[in-house]
C-alpha cells in the first residue's frame, strides 16, 4: 500500500535530484565520498561530541582517518533527507531507534548481513547484542543498523515521600501508582503525585503495551480502536483530571520538581541518575528507581541508538571495521562511562562498572520486560499527532471517547486505510 506521505518524500528526492543533475555533468560516480578521503561519520548532538573523542582511539588502533561531524539534533533528519535525495551522505551515521523504519523505505542503509557473522569483525554477532535491540534493526530481511546504545526507563520517586503515603519501595503495580499519586497530591496547592510528560508519545505507546495492547501492521488505524489503547487513555485522563499531574504550564522539570518535592514519581532513563547525583547530591538516600509499576505487564518500549553505513559509501570495509569497534565490550563500557548510556552488547554488563551499580540493575531488568515500537515508517508522523490529541485531554478539552475517534480518523488518514 503506497501512501501519501512517501509520495511526497519521493516527489522531494525527484526535485532534489533534478537540482543536482543540472548543476552536474558528472553523474558517473554515485558513491558516497572519497575513497582515498578520511571515513566520514555523522554522530548527533553532544553523542557526536564524545563520539568524536573515542573515535581518536580508533583512529591510533587502525590508522584509518576519521572525520566526524556532530550534527545539532533540529537540523539532523532534514540533512539526512538532503543526503538521501543527493546520495551525498556519510559513510557512518547515528540515528535514533525511530528514525530506523522511516529511512529504511527509501533504501537509506547499506544491509550489514554480510558483516554480521562474517569473522573479519568478531564483535558483529547478533548474539552479542540484546535480543531485542538486535530485533528492531531487522527490517525487510535486512540488518538496517548496528544497535549501539539502548534505552529503557525507570520509574524515579522520592522514597521518602512515597514511605509516608504508604509506598516506601515505590508502587508495585498501575493500581498502586494512581493511589499513591492521589494521595501525594492531596498534600496541598501545587502539589502534584507524578510528572508526565503531555506530548511525549513514545511513553504514550509504551503505556498502552502495558495495558496489554500491541500494534498489528495488517489492522492499520483499527489498532487504535481496540480497548487496550483506550485504557491508556483513561489513564492519563485520571492523572490530569484529578490533578495527580500537572499540565505542562503548571508542573517543574523533574529536577526541580523532585528536589522539592512537588513532583515526588516521573518516569525517565537511566542518564537521570547520573543528573540527580550530580545536581541535587542533597537528595541522596532521598530518592530511588525502580522498575515500571505493572498494569497488563510491567513491560516498556526498547529504544535507543544505532550506527548505519550510508547505502552508497565506498569505504564499506573501514566503516564495518568502525562499527566491529564500537561493538566491543570494552569499548562499549567506555562509552557508558562517557554518556551514562546503556550497553546494547551483553558482555559489557559483566563490567564492574556496569555490575557493580545497584541503580543500573534496575534498568537492567527492565531490558527483560521490553516490546518494540511499531516498525512502521509513519510511527512518528503517528506520535506527533498523538501528542497533539493527549494535549487536549491533559486539559479537559476532550473526554476519552473523543480523544479515540479524534485519534483513529488522524491515524486512518496517516495511514490511508
């Protein structure tokens, strides 16, 4: 089914490639850089920062020159749509687990079966990577991408807090959470029980899979008429029409928020723990996490980042031989401790770093209770307008029933059924 979002993507390549053909004569060589030039790779915002740093150790290792250029988040997906109409690209690139289905429809990734497996680069074995992670970057028969970092959440909560509404290992289940939620903001003006995000609509969808729902591709816009995904509305409706959350002009930022207490539960990653130690030390033994509280399941979407190779770049080999190196368990354990990210290889776990911190076998656990995002290209163009319909019941101008249709006639026009 050809829908109408990828004929204007083609439409855009067309134009683009037009442009191009006519500032050129030269159209006899389609690969993507210089074959003799450093290998050019494209990491986004402060990750391509530090990236660049553990790229200088690849560098001395191998020989092989390195140029990566950090691109700032706002811009980076119109760069890369640039990249695939003009097939100018980089030959390594970072993407977000989201973007992965998208540009995978327009052929953007060089398959990496041939690497995956191949003894050359030892560290590219699917069963060294978590099962899951390694399942989403496998899309029409191909390995789109290296699972580089993956990301769960946690559930952070003021222990204190919580121990004086009756909850002081956090609540256990959804039931448990909306009391303890109701009680904490019964405590006065501007108190709140938890933070959530209006517009955030990967948790959105990750709290509808706790509700027991699950995306089938062949149901199209009906899987948002099923019951399961109706109860993930009804949740988020108590929690802002009783004021157990604020609304996006009422509430802090987490931070905030958990300092003082106003905001006592907000649901993040594991990157928050370092931030809490690092900004509010005052708050120790104060606070904790814990995995998400279970209402179907106790299950959460597994996202992260992944490295590709540009479907074009001539430097195949040496960008293989880049991605084997960031696949090691050492070097893995390396970038954690520059980032506070999460290993996507399972031996980098065993480290001590990673082994020996309580908090980290929180989120470690909840890698075991992970479903994947709907691997559609139209999953984010369906988050966007998801948000938009959340927004109006965090602000009561909308009831569930509403926000159901609302949503279902977006997504049937998304999705062309």
């Amino acid at each position: 089914m050809f829908k109408k979002k990828w004929m204007l993507f083609a439409l855009f390549i067309g134009s683009v490639l037009m442009v191009l053909s006519a500032c050129s004569s030269n159209d006899s060589d389609t690969s993507s850089g210089d074959s003799d030039g450093p290998l050019k790779v494209w990491g986004m915002g402060g990750e391509g920062e530090k990236l660049a740093v553990i790229a200088e150790d690849f560098e001395e290792e191998t020989g092989i020159e390195v140029d990566v250029q950090s691109l700032p988040w706002d811009n980076a997906k119109n760069k890369l749509l640039t990249a695939v109409a003009s097939g100018d690209g980089p030959d390594v690139l970072q993407e977000p687990a989201g973007w992965i289905p998208e540009f995978a429809e327009s052929n953007t990734y060089m398959d990496l079966s041939e690497f995956f497996g191949n003894e050359d680069y030892p560290n590219l074995q699917e069963e060294n990577f978590n099962e899951s992670a390694m399942e989403s970057v496998k899309i029409d028969d191909k390995i789109q991408a290296m699972p580089w970092f993956v990301a769960v959440n946690g559930l952070y909560y003021r222990s204190d807090l919580l121990d004086e509404v009756g909850y002081p290992n956090g609540p256990e289940t959804q039931e448990d959470l909306i009391d303890a939620a109701k009680q904490l903001s019964e405590r006065g003006d501007d108190q709140f029980g938890m933070g959530i995000p209006e517009k955030d609509f990967n948790m959105m969808f990750a709290a509808a899979a706790r509700q027991g729902w699950t995306f089938e591709e062949s149901d199209g816009a009906e899987n948002f008429k099923k019951p399961e995904f109706k109860a993930m509305f009804e949740l988020y409706q108590e929690m802002f029409e009783n004021g157990y959350a604020p609304v996006q002009d009422q509430g802090k930022e987490p931070m905030v928020g958990l300092q003082d207490g106003s905001l006592p539960m907000f649901i993040s990653g594991p990157y928050m723990v370092d931030l809490i130690n690092e900004q509010v030390p005052e708050l120790e033994g104060q606070w904790n996490v814990k995995v998400l509280p279970v209402a179907e399941n106790g299950d959460t979407y597994i996202g992260g980042t992944q490295l590709a190779i540009f479907h074009n770049s001539n430097k195949a080999d040496k960008a293989a031989q880049f991605l084997d190196y960031m696949a090691r368990p050492e070097t893995q354990v390396q970038w954690f401790e520059a980032s506070y990210s999460l290993p996507a290889v399972n031996e980098a776990w065993e480290d001590p770093a990673l082994a020996d911190d309580e908090m980290l076998s929180v989120f470690e656990e909840q890698m075991e209770k992970t479903q994947l995002a709907p691997s559609i290209p139209e999953y984010e163009q369906l988050g966007a307008e998801l948000g938009n319909t959340m927004e109006k019941i965090a602000r009561g101008a909308i009831d569930v029933d509403g926000a159901v249709e609302e949503f279902y006639q977006e997504a049937a026009s998304i999705l062309e059924d």
